[in-house]
C-alpha cells in the first residue's frame, strides 16, 4: 500500500492519497481516521453497475468504522453529470440529514466523482468529500486535485468548484472489472502524463504496458508503483497551481495537462461525444501535437516515434480519418482552453518537456499537414 499527502495551497487541510491492492475494505477505517470522531452519517453516490460489483463490501467497511451509511446510485454515464442531478443528489443529502460534519464519499469514475464532489462543495456550502475512485482515468487523474464540476447544455465542466477531498482510497483491483475501452483510455491518460512529467514516468508506463496483453490489466506491485507515481505527478502539478492561473505557462503549470486535448476535444465535439471515450480522443490529440512538435522544429523525429509507439501500447483508438480537417480546426478555436482568443497548444520538445504555444505563432499549413497526417495513422 502507498500512501502519501498534497499540500492544498491556501487551505489548512491536506488531502490524503492511499492507493493499494484490495484496499476497499479498510475504506471505513481510513475514513474514520480522516474526518475524526464527530463525522456520523456518510452519504455515498455510486452508480448501478459499479455498486453491484463494490458496494457491498464498501458498505460494510464503513459501517465498521461506525458510520451511518445511506446511499444514492445516480445514472451511469456524461449526461447525468448536470445539475439536475446535483440538485436530486442535494435533495438526498437532506432528507438522510446529512450535518456539516459529515461526508460525502463517491464510489465510481470521473463521472461519479465530479458529480458527487460538486454536491459536497455546495451541500450547507460545503461537506468533507471523500474519493473512493473505480477506473484507472479516476485513479490517475480525476481523483486527485479537486475540479468537480457539472456540464451544462453549452459545454463540459463548464459549472464547477474547487474542493478537494479530504481521502482518496483507490483500490487497484477494481480494475480487474474495467472494460477494455476504459482501459485504453486511462492509459492514453498516463501517457499523456509521462509525455509531461517527465521521460521517467514515460517510460515507467511503457514498460508495464509492454509486459501486458493489452485487454487486461494485471494487478502487480509493478502497477501499484505506476499508479502511485500518476498520482503522484497530478498532485504535485495540482499543488503548485491549483486553479489553473490562466497566466502560467511555464513547464509545470496546471495547463500542461491538457497535452492532447485541444484536438482531443474536438473530435469528442464533431463525433457529438459517442465515437470516442475522452480518453481514446485524447490519444489522437496527442499525435496532433506530436506531429505539430516535429513539424515546427521542436520534438526529434525519434522522440515524436517514442511517442507514438506509447500511444500505440494502449490500445486501439476508434478510427478518425473520415472527419474534416477544417471541422476540426473550427472546433479547436471554439475551445474554451483559450487565452484571449487565442488557442494555447501544449506541446513537446521532449518526451517530459513540454511547452505552450500562442496560436498565433503557428502558421495554419503547419497546423492543417499535422492535423491531416496524425489522424490518417494506423492506430
Ligand atoms: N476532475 C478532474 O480533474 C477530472 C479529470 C479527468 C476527467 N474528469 C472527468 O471524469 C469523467 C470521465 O471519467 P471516467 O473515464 O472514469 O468515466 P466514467 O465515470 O463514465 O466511467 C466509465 C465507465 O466505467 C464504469 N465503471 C466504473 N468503474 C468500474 C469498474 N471498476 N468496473 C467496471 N466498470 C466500471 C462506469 O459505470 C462507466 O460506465 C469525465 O466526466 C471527465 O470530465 C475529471
Ligand atoms: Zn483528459
């Protein structure tokens, strides 16, 4: 089992991050030891599926740690991640008399998570929230640094807050469930983090995926290790720029997260969000910049083919070919990623070096042949 501390800046509290192998039933404990003896009556959020495979046994952990549990199972997939959710979310806090000093606790993925965090944030402005999180993007990514947030009608995420939860347990085994695509995914994620992190963690993820069958994820002490350096990666970007101040642009600021997303999003956009699982949309976006690196002078040829061989290793990606280089270019200029009008591209100079570009400092031929040339690949 792993376990380490963010510093959460301008916040007296740390958030705590345990990640281990069949870890679920020491969820209770943990708890209990987290929010201290006042907290009484958690409210759990899970999803259908996910609570019939893990809710039993988390039920039964945190019973043990003498708390009241009461539980509320919103619909599975994006579209439930709207605030007509968080309101009947709210609406259950109430009628179980959820106090101040109790807690929320989200069983599930990135959708479970931001929907539940949200609904802490807000409940009697503000309940402890605790992140039990179930698919390798949560373990890796969402869990951690707390954005919880909403969709609206006008786009992602677009309603929100910052609050970060007091623990996350991520048991590793729930993985064991996690259908292929899901899989992929997550891994297009930590690439992506490698590709920024630095070329250790790049490569500490290509050697494990390299020694898997690609479907299944094999629960090894070797996974334990790269999912806690993940974690580890997004905590530490978190910690030194919590909210994303749209100023930075240095190599470690929040924003060199969003490597791969700028056409990642926009192919989610222009597919109306049912061809590609975000994860899977962000592998093409990080050939898109790969190729733009290269293309404008600043990623070695044998760096961008470091890259797309990591991108190869997670996985098939739903073919993208047949969509419009100049859609796609439209949509990027819709994003809301943008700085004063102008697309902010995160790109590499090395596998772990990245760097933000001005759109305005890329000429659109550039842009266009990298677009055309990264998407005709086979994946
Ligand atoms: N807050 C953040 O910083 C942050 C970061 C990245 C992504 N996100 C958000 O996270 C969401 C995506 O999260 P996701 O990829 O986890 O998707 P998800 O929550 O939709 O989960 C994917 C699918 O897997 C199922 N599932 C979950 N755990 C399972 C398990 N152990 N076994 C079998 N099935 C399981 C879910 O029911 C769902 O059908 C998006 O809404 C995204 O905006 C947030
Ligand atoms: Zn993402």
């Amino acid at each position: 089992m792993q376990r380490f501390q963010v510093s959460v800046p301008a916040q007296p509290s740390k958030c705590e991050i345990v990640i281990g192998r069949g870890i679920l039933s020491a969820a209770g404990r943990e708890i209990r030891r987290r929010l201290g003896p006042r907290a009484q009556r958690l409210a759990l959020i899970s999803n259908k599926k996910v609570f019939k495979l893990y809710g039993a046994p988390v039920v039964e952990s945190l019973e043990a740690g003498r708390f009241q549990v009461s539980h509320w199972l919103m619909g599975d997939g994006e579209r439930y991640k709207s605030l007509k959710t968080a309101e009947t979310a709210l609406q259950f806090f109430s009628e179980h008399g959820i106090e101040r000093t109790d807690a929320v606790v989200s069983l599930g993925g990135g959708v479970t998570g931001d929907l539940a965090g949200f609904a802490a944030s807000i409940y009697l402005r503000g309940v402890a929230f605790v992140q039990i999180p179930t698919t390798l993007v949560a373990q890796i990514d969402a869990s951690i640094g707390g954005k919880v947030g909403v969709n609206l009608s006008s786009g992602k995420n677009r309603a929100g807050a910052f609050h970060q939860p007091g623990i996350v347990i991520a048991d590793l085994e729930t993985l064991n469930s996690l259908p292929a695509r899901e899989l992929t995914a997550g891994w297009c994620e930590c690439i992506k983090q490698g590709a920024t992190a630095g070329r250790k963690l790049f490569q500490q993820t290509t050697a494990y995926l390299s020694n898997t069958t690609g479907k299944q994820v094999a629960i090894t002490s070797q996974l334990e290790n790269l999912i806690a350096a993940h974690a580890a990666f997004k905590a530490s970007i978190v910690s030194s720029d919590m909210r994303e101040d749209p100023e930075r642009n240095d190599p470690r600021s929040r924003r060199i997260l969003n490597f791969g997303h700028t056409v990642g999003h926009a192919l989610e956009e222009l597919t109306d969000y049912r061809r590609f699982r975000h994860g899977e949309a962000v592998g093409w976006g990080m050939l898109v910049a790969g190729e733009l690196s290269k293309n404008l002078g600043l990623l070695d040829q044998s760096e961008l083919e470091s890259l797309q061989a990591g991108i190869r290793l997670c996985g098939q990606l739903p073919a993208a070919r047949d969509i419009g280089t100049d859609a796609i270019l439209s949509a990027v200029r819709r994003d809301k990623k943008s700085a004063r009008g102008q697309v902010q591209w995160v790109l590499l100079e090395r596998i772990g070096k990245p760097r933000i570009v001005s759109g305005e400092e890329i000429d659109v031929t550039s842009l266009k042949t990298s677009i055309r040339d990264a998407l005709k690949q086979r994946n």
